[in-house]
C-alpha cells in the first residue's frame, strides 16, 4: 500500500540490543470486549467495507444489521468515501479560527511530557463504552444487544478479566438549580454512540499507522475516556512508539511529519486537512470524514494516559462528580474561559480545578485517591496495567449531602472569595491547596493547577493578567447571580447550550 521507502517501511527508533523485554511485547494486542465469548468475537468478524454495519456502528443503534453488499465508505483502503461537499475548514468550537493562531503556541492539554445516592456497586464501574477502547482491541457488532445512553454511569471493563458492571444512580434532584444541572448533564453528556465514533477512528488509524510503526499503539485519553466527555467533545490520541521519552522537538516532530504524511496522502480519502502544529508538544490535529469527529494526536504523552484512569476513578466514585464538573465546563465555554490556546483555562485545568473543591470541603465528597491507593495511581506503572487501576477502587461514602445546586454554587464560591490565588496551588494529589513551589514552572505565574502525575502546571497558558482578571471576574460574578437567584439561565442558557451540545 506505501512506497518502499526508509522511512515509511520501519520504524525511526529501532529498538537497542540489550532491551530483550521489549515494553510493546508485554501489551496485549487482542484483547476481547467483555460480554462476548472467544466464538462470537470469530463470528463477529468485522467488515469495515459494509457502509451499513459502519452506519450502524456509528449512530449506535445496533439491534439491527442489515446484511448488505460492501460499498464505497471504508477506512483505509484507499477507496472514495462518499461525504458531503461541505467545506474542508475546521468547523469544532474552538476551530474556527485556529489557522491564526502560531505555531508556537503552548497547546494546554499536550504540554506534559515531563503530566444523596450513592453508587450501587462496590467498585468503581467502567464506562460501557469503553470496554473496546484500549489498543489492540477488538470492536464488533454485536458488542451491545440495544443500544444505552449513558444516563447511569455504568461503565464496563476493557477486557475480559473484569466483572461485569453493575449501574450506578445519578443524584436526586429536590431544588430547581439542582433539576438544571441533572438537565443539562444528561442531554450533553457523551453517548455511547459518540464513543463509538472515536474508537472506530483510532483503532482503523493504528492498524495503518502500524505500517510505519510496527510496535506503536494508539490511546484514546482525555475526555473521551475519562467520564467527562460531552457530545461536542473532540478525540484526543497518543501515540506511543517506545518506552522511553521522546524529545518533543525532535523525535516527536519527525514522527509527527510521518503521520501527517501518511493521513494527507494514502488516508486522504478519509482523513480532513491534518496539520502539524509544532508547538512546544506538537499534535497533528485532523478531522475524520467518516465520524466528523476532530482529533488532536500526540506522540508519547503517556501522562495523559495515566490521568485519563485517575480522572476516570474520580468521576465514577461520587455519582454528584460528573454532572457538576459537565456544567462548569460548559459554563466555562459559554464565559469564553474555555481556551487554552489563547490564554484562558484548559479543560483538563478546569476538572483538576472541580475535584480539588470537592476535596476541600468542610466534609469532603472526594479524597486523594493517589494518597489513598498509591499502588493504583504508581507514575511507574506500565502502561498496560494503567487502565486496570478504577476497577479496584471502591466507591467514596461522604457524610457531606449537599445538592447539586449548593455544590455549584460554593465551587463559585470558593474560587471568587476563598482560594488564594497569590500564594497557592491547586492539588488534586494532595486534596488541599498548598503554597506554591519556588520553580520556575511557578514563579510569576497567575494560576497553578498542579498536574497530578508530573508535577508541572496544567495552568500555564494564563500567562496574561488581563485574562486572569476576566477569569476571575466571571467567578465572582457568577457566584452572585446563582447566589441571589439560583437559576442556571443567570449563568448559562440553559435551552441554548443543551441545543448546541
């Protein structure tokens, strides 16, 4: 299928004598979903030129597949792909502009190199659609027998030697705020339909990315996985080549060019306008014609691996996680707050920045789970071990009752009147705010979210105080109006946001 080519036939970095246990020869490479037996995953072979098993796959509604001829929208075979003549730029909601922004621009979410009810269950439950995310896995139709929005936090495993899931239960709702944001979080929230999409892109892109790169595999991180995806939300991916760190101006830029290389010309059919953005951590973003989802791809950003599964055990433990943190990132968006790239927070900053009140609470609703099971969380740990670590965590029982309402209104709160923003730092790790490091990765800086993981400061796009200021003024001015009014409209059109997703 490639041109016979140094390059393209073999991976760049081969791998050094001595290192007989090769880190990839450990990942499992076929790792079944977990409803289905050895003999159905054989007879559920999956045909990736059938355009109405594809269509089924996508829009989730799979009690059904037609058999029918194969036709022309496949992935990665080189055939035409029927799409609409819509235009070619990218149409997300942070895209629109993104051509001017330069390339040096610190990309947030890449910039790691160096990271009333309660639940039914007795572990922490495993998205449901996530149990055929992990690399090597294999999706196939008859992976669900209906089709379940994902209203209940139920999560199942990714590969077989998990239990299967039992549901959870979502808050009462007793008060009108409280009512919005349940409202609100189970009309955006990702589906698995949505899922769907994402996992069928990255497992088609590593099967062809594997023609240049034998042993890399492709993660699916962020929020796509770690309980806090929307409808709207893009598809993050990481690309893992080796064990060892690769340098992100080098190494990573040449495999990056590669991959770019490989998408605008034998993925071109499928594959939209990828560009390299050569920031400090370049991705290649894209858009995937099939799923009309847009990716951003690192390379060797395992710390978004690790705290894709911390950040997943933190949503399934306390049913009041997930819609909480859904509407302050919507909030966020809507407050225009919501960007990285042009100097506002991440969304990553944002959801370290919810959990860490949740943990500082009078009576908390959430402890460190790093502290509490550091076993799990180990910085150390293979890659392939990472996504096992929820599956073992038991459900967090806090006395604390407090609505969803009460719980929105105190996290604005905190942050308008309560968080030194001078003098501290926001710690997930630790459950408390801690004064600030004297590094350089701290020093002069307006806001510090510590990452979990690599210790460094998911904040650091704030770097002007102008944004800072406007930051911290849409806090304030939210806490006010929720305060006086409690109604979710004084902060966050409700109708209009759930339109848009």
């Amino acid at each position: 299928m490639f041109p016979n080519s140094s390059n393209l036939g073999r991976p760049p970095f081969p791998p050094k004598p001595q290192q007989h246990n090769n880190f990839f020869n450990k990942l499992p490479l076929n790792i079944p979903p977990t409803l289905l037996s050895h003999q159905q995953i054989i007879d559920a072979q999956f045909n990736f030129q059938n355009a109405a098993l594809s269509r089924a796959l996508l829009s989730g509604n799979l009690t059904a597949i037609p058999a029918v001829s194969p036709q022309p929208l496949t992935y990665g075979n080189g055939n035409s792909i029927r799409t609409s003549a819509a235009s070619t730029t990218f149409r997300g909601r942070k895209r629109l502009n993104e051509q001017n922004v330069p390339y040096d621009v610190k990309r947030q979410r890449f910039h790691s190199p160096h990271r009333d009810s309660t639940l039914v269950n007795q572990t922490v439950p495993l998205p449901e659609e996530r149990r055929y995310s992990f690399p090597g896995s294999v999706p196939s139709p008859l992976f669900h027998t209906h089709y379940l929005p994902d209203l209940t936090g139920c999560v199942p495993p990714l590969q077989d030697s998990f239990p299967d899931p039992i549901e959870t239960t979502l808050p009462v709702a007793k008060d009108k705020l409280s009512q919005q944001v349940l409202e609100l979080f189970q009309a955006c929230q990702q589906q698995t339909c949505d899922l769907n999409k994402k996992e069928l892109c990255r497992t088609e892109l590593q099967r062809e990315i594997q023609r240049i790169f034998p042993q890399g595999r492709l993660f699916l991180v962020g929020s796509s996985l770690n309980g806090f995806g929307t409808r709207s939300s893009d598809g993050d991916l990481c690309l893992v080549v080796k064990e060892e760190p690769v340098n992100q101006k080098t190494e990573a830029r040449h495999i990056l060019s590669l991959v770019q290389k490989l998408f605008s010309t034998k993925l071109s059919s499928y594959i939209e306008r990828p560009q390299l953005i050569r920031a400090k951590v370049p991705i290649v973003k894209f858009r995937d014609k099939v799923s009309c989802v847009e990716f951003d791809l690192n390379v060797n950003n395992v710390v978004g691996i690790r705290n894709t599964f911390l950040l997943r055990t933190y949503a399934y433990i306390e049913n009041r996680v997930r819609p909480l943190v859904l509407v302050v990132k919507k909030w966020a968006n809507f407050h225009d707050i919501n960007d990285a790239s042009r100097g506002t927070l991440s969304s990553y900053s944002l959801v370290l920045m919810v959990l860490h009140y949740l943990q500082t609470l009078p009576e908390p609703i959430l402890p460190s789970l790093q502290k509490n099971y550091p076993e799990s969380f180990d910085s150390t740990m293979q890659l392939h071990l990472v996504h096992q670590a929820p599956r073992t965590i038991p459900p967090y029982l806090s006395k604390n009752g407090s609505s969803l309402g009460d719980l929105l209104v105190g996290f604005f709160k905190y942050y308008a009147t309560e968080f030194d923003w001078s003098s501290q730092m926001i710690s997930v790790r630790e459950a408390k705010a801690i004064p600030r490091p004297d590094g350089i990765e701290w020093r002069n800086k307006f806001i510090c979210v510590e990452e979990p993981f690599d210790g460094t400061n998911t904040a650091r796009a704030v770097h002007e105080k102008q944004k800072f200021d406007i930051i911290k003024d849409e806090f304030l001015k939210s806490w006010q109006r929720l305060r006086d009014k409690k109604d979710l409209n004084c902060v966050l059109p409700l109708r209009a946001t759930i339109q848009k997703r």
